[in-house]
C-alpha cells in the first residue's frame, strides 16, 4: 500500500479572532479532520495555525479558518505551503 502524502499549511489570520473562542474550535475542527498541528494567538491580534494531513483535510481545515466560530469576523487568512516534517501526532492549543 501507497503511505499518503501529507502536507503542511502555516497559516495567519486576521480579523476578530482573539477572544471569541477561534483556537479552541479551530482545535476541534483539525481534530474531526485526523490533522496534527497546533493554533495560537499572537501579539498583534491575529491567530497563527500550522497543519499537517492530506490536501483535503488541510483545505477543509483552512475553509474553517476563514469563516471561523460565530462571533469571529475574519478579514483575511494567508496559508503558506510547506514542507510537511510528520511531527504532530494531534492538535493542540498552544
């Protein structure tokens, strides 16, 4: 059997997305989706997210981003592909 690729997001978003419980569903998300990574906020008010799994969870994962939980107003997600290095073994909160 084929081991399938994985790939790798790094991603910020901007927006009202401290404070409203961005991370933790964005966790929860990743978690349904089998991605491994990590979330948090960041000094300038944006979130910063990085994932690894499949193109498809990866892309679902970042379809998530930009909508966000419902008191998020999210203006802008910038994702940066990478180099997948297979470290996560889940999602965590950072």
């Amino acid at each position: 059997m084929n081991t399938p690729q994985i790939y790798r997001a790094h991603a910020y978003v901007a927006g009202r997305v401290q404070g409203v419980w961005f991370r933790q569903t964005t966790a929860d998300r990743a978690r349904e989706l089998g991605v491994g990574g990590w979330v948090r906020n960041l000094p300038d008010g944006r979130v910063e997210l990085l994932a690894e799994g499949s193109r498809d969870q990866i892309e679902a994962l970042l379809a998530f981003a930009r909508v966000g939980p419902p008191l998020a107003q999210v203006q802008a997600v910038e994702a940066d592909w990478e180099t997948a290095t297979g470290d996560f073994a889940d999602f965590k909160v950072r």
